[in-house]
C-alpha cells in the first residue's frame, strides 16, 4: 500500500503543478516559480511571492503533502468501500471534482491565501484537470493498493491439531 500512495502522491504532484504551469502559463504568465509559492501562500499569504526560493521550496514540499493527504484519503476509503477502487476511472473523477470543489471553496478561502480567481476558464480546468491529474491517479493508487494486499496476503497458519482430531 505505502508503494501505490506514494507513486499515486508523486504522480498527482507533478501531473497537478504541469497543469499550474501550463494553464496559468499560458493563460495569465504565470512562471513555475510563482506556482509554487501560491502554494506557499496558502501559509504565508501574499509575502510568499516576495520570499525567493525559499518559498518556492515550501510550496513544493506543502503541494506533496496535500497530494500525499489526497491520494491517501482516497486509497483509505477505497479499502472500506472496494468498489472505488474496483471503479477507478468514475470513482477518479468524481473524487477529483469533490477534491476541486473542496479546495476551492474551502482550503483556500480559510488558508492565508484567502481567494484565488473564480473565472469560467478558472472552474472548468479545475472540473477537468482535478478528475484527470487528481482523482484519477489517487484511484489508480488504490486500485494498485488493492491489488498489491490481495497477492501479498499470507495465509494463517494451520492448527497442528485439527479441531476435529485428538491431540496426540
């Protein structure tokens, strides 16, 4: 399980800020840099995007750990409710849009941060990106948890003495 959480936080990770710097790179000129210290800002608020590379490093440690929280949340419900994981490209996206709206509408207006732009181009790369680079890989993950438990399971030992048969 710690393998497939991993892989899955590594691969939310990156797939997550590619989207940052390709999306807001094109669409408002936003550098890497910058992406990660909006991460950052979320503990600093706006001197994030004045403090250099020190920001930019803890934004990048705070945006594994959230993929790490994420993709984990996701591969400990699956283990009590194994159709997620039985399902993972519509349990994927639908947890990647709750994980959407989650962070929208609630990490980040209680964060530092505060607010970040609610524009139509904003929410719908939100809605798709959210379900193919973050719930998707977390139910890949869980998908490769499960499958990894099943074959690794070691059988209980057997009782030397059958319940059905005297000791000797």
């Amino acid at each position: 399980m710690r393998r497939a959480v991993l892989i899955g936080t590594l691969a939310v990770a990156a797939l997550d800020m590619l989207d940052c710097a390709v999306f807001y790179g094109l669409f408002r000129g936003v550098t890497l840099t910058q992406c990660f210290q909006g991460v950052a800002s979320g503990l600093l608020g706006p001197a994030a995007f004045r403090g250099g590379w020190s920001t930019v490093l803890l934004g990048g440690l705070l945006h594994v750990f959230n993929a790490g929280a994420i993709v984990s949340v996701f591969v400990l419900a699956s283990r009590r409710l194994p159709l997620l994981a039985r399902r993972p490209i519509v349990s994927g996206v639908l947890y990647g849009w709750v994980a959407f709206v989650v962070m929208t509408f609630v990490v980040v207006p209680l964060s530092a941060a505060h607010t970040m732009q609610i524009t139509l181009p904003n929410i719908l790369n939100g809605f798709i990106e959210h379900a193919l680079f973050v719930g998707l890989p977390s139910a890949l993950a869980a998908r490769a948890a499960a499958a990894a438990a099943t074959t690794t399971a070691v059988p209980l030992p057997s009782s030397p003495n059958p319940p059905h048969l005297p000791a000797a």
